[in-house]
C-alpha cells in the first residue's frame, strides 16, 4: 500500500463496475468476509482478491482482522473528499436541473 | 455476537503529536473542524470524557478506556441527548495514529454490540465530513465545510 493514496489511484479505483459492486456491497452491509464477497460476484477468488487490493491501495476499504477472519470495510471518506473537491463546489441547482432535465428526456425516449 | 462496526482511515500530512493534540487536548482548534463541537477530558485511562455541542449542551459522554498518545487513544461512548441512541447504551471508539511517510494514517473505528444500530448509522454520517475537515485544516490552514449539513438538508 502506498504511504499516501493520490487521487489518480482513486478515481482508477472507481473506474470498474467489478469494483463498483464490490463497494456497494459493503455499503449494504459493512465487515464482510472474502468467501461472503465471492458469493456475489461471478469471478474467481483471486480476481476478487485483486480487485479487493486495489480499493484497499485507493484507501476506499479499510480491513480489520477478527481472529482468523479478514474483514473489510467501506471507507467512506475520500469519497467524501472527491465529493467536496468536485462536486459541493460547482452549484448544486443548477446540477439538480440538468439532473431533472436528462430524467426526463431519456424517460420520453425510452 | 451482533456487532454494528464502522472503520474510517484517512492520511493526513502532519505530525503524530500535531494530530493527537488536534484530536484531544486542543478543544479551540476542535470546535473549527467539528462544526462548533469540542470534547472535554484529562485524555488519562479512567479519566470522564465528554462532548460539548456548540450551545452548551452534552450529546455524548463516556470515559477514556486507553490513551498512548500520540498513538492510541480508546473512548467508552455513549449518546445522551435522543432516548433511542441513548437507549442503545455504550459504544466504543478506537482511534489509531500510525506514521506513513509523510503523512499519519488516522484509523477510527467504531463499535457498538449490537445490530443494527442508529448510534452507529448517525455517527458514521459524520465522521467522514469531521476527517475531511481535519485534514484540510491541518494540511492547509483552512476547512472544507462550516455546516455539517449544508443547503438545506438541516434537520
């Protein structure tokens, strides 16, 4: 793990929908073990376990060992960063128009 | 055991003693990064603890379990101004300082026997925004965020 994750190794963390899942996932439910991560991606244990890595490298999971278990966290906190730095500064009505505006063409187009 | 357990880590660009001193006994530069909030204790294992809400009011209280500064300091919590997180009894609050480098790894965990949890489910809304505060005003002087809950979302 680097001593200091950047935010290039974060948003490259981000950029996979396995990975994606993965944080979603432990959103669900926080703490949960490899073997309970396999179950719910069609993957092998070590594509997993990589992709565990590298969120783990982004700083995005955080593990805690409970006694022979692994478990694994979200870390909610540099997407609060990202959230802060790309997202609370533009303004907010003006992305909730847009927001409102695409629902409703692609719902007429759908 | 049910057990409801949340996990922050965020890396900081200063010292171990800077940052323990921000998480402890520095209460003014406490209340900048944690929207008015400070907490109040000697920081000795034993010792009561308590926070301070921005009008005076206690929220929250307990008693400090271990303290190795600048390394590890551990908090027996419990929230006592709503009944229903008060009612969920004590909480315990893990907080790690590890170097890395440049910077120091803070690890907060939080952890309460019992799932789920509204104590946990409230706490961890806002630890985020409090380490992310504290990093910024560390590294740069300056905070990120002044209201905990900002456009309109205050409730």
């Amino acid at each position: 793990m680097p001593d200091q994750p950047d935010t290039d190794a974060l948003f490259k963390a981000l950029a996979d929908p396995s990975r994606r899942r993965l944080l979603d996932l432990l959103h669900e439910h926080d703490g949960r073990t490899l073997n309970d991560l396999c179950e719910h991606l069609d993957m092998t244990r070590q594509g997993v376990t990589q992709h565990l890595n590298q969120l783990e490298a982004a700083n995005l999971i955080a593990t805690m060992w409970r006694g022979r278990e692994k478990l694994h966290f979200l870390n909610p906190v540099p997407l609060q960063e990202i959230y802060e730095r790309w997202i609370a500064k533009f303004e907010k009505p003006r992305l909730k128009a847009l927001s409102d505006l695409k629902k409703k063409l692609e719902k007429s187009h759908g | 055991m049910a057990r409801s357990t949340f996990v922050y880590v965020t890396y900081i660009r200063t010292t171990p003693q800077k940052l323990w001193s921000a998480l402890t006994t520095d209460s003014q530069f406490m209340q900048q990064y944690w929207f008015g909030v400070h907490c109040e204790s000697q920081w000795k294992p034993g010792s009561p603890w308590k926070m301070v809400q921005r009008d005076g009011n206690i929220s929250d209280s307990g008693e400090i379990l271990e303290a190795d500064p600048p390394r590890r300091l551990v908090i027996r919590w419990q929230h006592q101004l709503m009944p229903a997180l008060k009612a969920e009894g004590e909480s315990r609050c893990t907080l790690e300082l590890e170097p890395s480098g440049p910077a120091v790894k803070l690890s907060i965990t939080h952890t309460i026997e019992r799932e789920p949890s509204v104590l946990i489910e409230k706490v961890s809304g806002g630890w985020p925004k409090i380490m992310s505060n504290l990093k910024s005003l560390l590294e740069t002087g300056s905070i990120v965020l002044d209201d905990a809950y900002p456009a309109g979302r205050k409730d």
